[in-house]
C-alpha cells in the first residue's frame, strides 16, 4: 500500500465470527464483572468486544455511570486516568500502560504550573487529551465535541488560555470569536495530513466529502467540507447523501463508521507517506493484551487522592455544562 492506494473500506454489512482471543475476552468479562470502554481509534478486534465505543466525552460519561467492578479502558493513559477521576471506586485497567498521548507529553503540569503563576487570572480550558495532573490545574475541560459549547460558557470577562492542543483551540477561537491563549501543543498523528495529500485522495474520489478532525491543522481544516468530532463524524456518514466518503482522522476510526453506516464506503485521509494513519500510541493495545488485562487485573490506574478530587472539578463542570 502506497500514498497513491488509498485505504478503501467498502461496504460490509455482515461482520466476521469473532476469534478465539475475543471470546476469552467475553468470558473473561462476564467473569470479573467488567464492563469494556473502547475510543474510536482502536482496532476492530477490540472495538468488536467493547461494551461502548465512542468519543472522550461519551467515554467519560460512560465511566462515571458503570456500575461494573472493573472498568477496562481501551484507549490511552490520559483517558483511563479519566475513568478512575471520575469512578474512583472501580478498578479501572489499560491493556498496556506504555499508550500515552503526543498532546498530553506536550504540557507537563509543572510547566502550566509556572505559566499560571506568572500570568495569574488566566482561565485555563484543558482539552481532555491532558494528564490528570493538568486537569487538576485546569478550570473546566473539554473534548473535540463540546469545545466551542464549553469556551462560550466561559464567564466573558476572563482571558483564556486554551491547552494543550493549538490546533484544535485555533479551530474554537475562530468558531467561537472568543480569544484565547493557545500552548504550543498539536497531536503528532494529526498534522501528519497535509493538503497535497488531502487534494490527491479528493481527486480519486471527486464525489466524496471529506470530513476532518479539527485537530488536523487550518490548511487541511479548509479543505474539509466538515469539520467535527468523531462522534459526529458518525452523524455526518449517516446524514450525508454521499455514498462514499473521505475520514480524515485516525485510521481506527473507519471500523466504527463501517460498523454503524455499513451501506456506505469510507476512504481513509491519507498522508504524504501512508495510504492512511495510525496513531502509534492507540495501536499500542491490543486484543491478547485486553484479554490479559482482565486475566491478571493489571495494569491498574491510580491516580493520587488530592490530584483526582483537583481534577474532579473541571471534568465535573464539562460533564455538568455538556447535558
């Protein structure tokens, strides 16, 4: 597969039998009284076994209410993080602790820290791709889908400062004609789409839309006929009139439209060097290590007391301020 072949998923309205390795996932999960949480950018296996696939806010919600003894997060550090902030009482696993975030690397706390204590009165917003640490130091945190909703909450007499994510905060500002402060931080996997790429894969498939995710950069942005979340890119697949349709975000995203629109074919976004694009950190899991997570009840997320109620706040007044 080369940039010139893209990554074309037609049409599939019958699913394969899972394997053997997802089937010991499911007794396993029956057995630990688990419930599994699975973002949009895992693999199909996976995502195939999950009680709930979606976005960091459905995700969150989704944490908070299960009831479960264990909640396996299949996702990222900061997003299993998140689960445990806001259900403490569960133990809350991640097949492979080593799956971080380019976004969350690009802000550590003590650099905020020292940022807020030289420009006091900031009003800082998180994007929800941050460290437990940056939440708890933050005012209120917001995901790809409910940012411009959040930022317009804020009270209009205090200066933003918008972390980590410039790319996506560029993209709130101009939507929301709020200025804001914006950390110099982007996802690594994101600004690998680049116009010429985008502009090649459109002349292939004329007719198809493209949807972007607003973490991509403005250039990109523009060409998008759509710019949204990935949960509304689900809803943009099963409105739009288009049979085919170009998803520029994480590869993994594909399996879930694929899933929920199954009528349609879906193009991934492709890079100057890849047919599509995987984001290293979310491909970090896998199945066997899902089934091993449950098998041996670990690794196991903890987050410090006075960091998580830090961090409760702000997730709390998302969560509150998303309804």
């Amino acid at each position: 597969m080369t940039a010139y072949e893209p990554l074309v998923l037609p049409p599939r309205p019958t699913p394969p039998p899972l394997g053997a390795v997802q089937e010991e996932v499911l007794a396993l999960k029956r057995e630990r009284n688990a419930v599994i949480l699975a973002h949009n950018y895992q693999n199909e296996e996976i995502q195939r076994v999950a009680d709930f696939v979606g976005d960091s806010l459905g995700l969150s919600y989704q944490a908070q209410a299960a009831k479960a003894d264990v909640i396996l997060f299949c996702g990222v550090h900061f997003m299993a993080e998140t689960a445990k902030i806001v259900n403490p009482g569960r133990t809350v696993l991640l097949p492979d602790l080593a799956a971080g975030c380019s976004l969350a690397d690009s802000c550590p706390a003590e650099r905020l820290a020292a940022h807020k204590a030289a420009h006091p009165g900031l009003y800082v917003v998180a994007y929800i791709n941050c460290s437990a640490a940056v939440k708890a130091l933050s005012d209120v945190i917001v995901t790809s889908g409910n940012a411009q909703r959040i930022v317009q909450r804020v009270p209009a007499d205090r200066e933003i400062l918008f972390v980590p994510d410039q790319n996506l905060g560029q993209w709130v500002a101009k939507k929301t004609g709020r200025a804001m402060h914006l950390w110099p931080g982007s996802c690594y996997a994101h600004v690998l789409f680049t116009t010429q790429a985008i502009e090649r894969v459109r002349m292939r498939f004329p007719d198809a839309p493209v949807v972007a995710h607003p973490e991509c950069v403005e250039a990109v942005r523009d060409l998008a006929d759509e710019v949204c979340s990935t949960e509304l890119m689900v809803k943009f697949a099963r409105e739009s009139t288009a049979q085919t349709i170009i998803v520029v975000t994480e590869s993994g995203m594909l399996h879930r439209l694929r899933r929920e629109v199954p009528e349609k074919t879906f193009v991934a976004g492709p890079t100057d060097t890849c047919a599509c694009n995987d984001c290293r950190f979310m491909k970090m899991n896998t199945i066997e290590k899902v089934r091993d997570a449950l098998k041996f009840m670990r690794p196991a997320i903890e987050v410090p007391e006075d960091i998580r109620l830090a961090a409760l706040a702000p997730i709390q007044r998302m969560l509150d301020w998303s309804r």
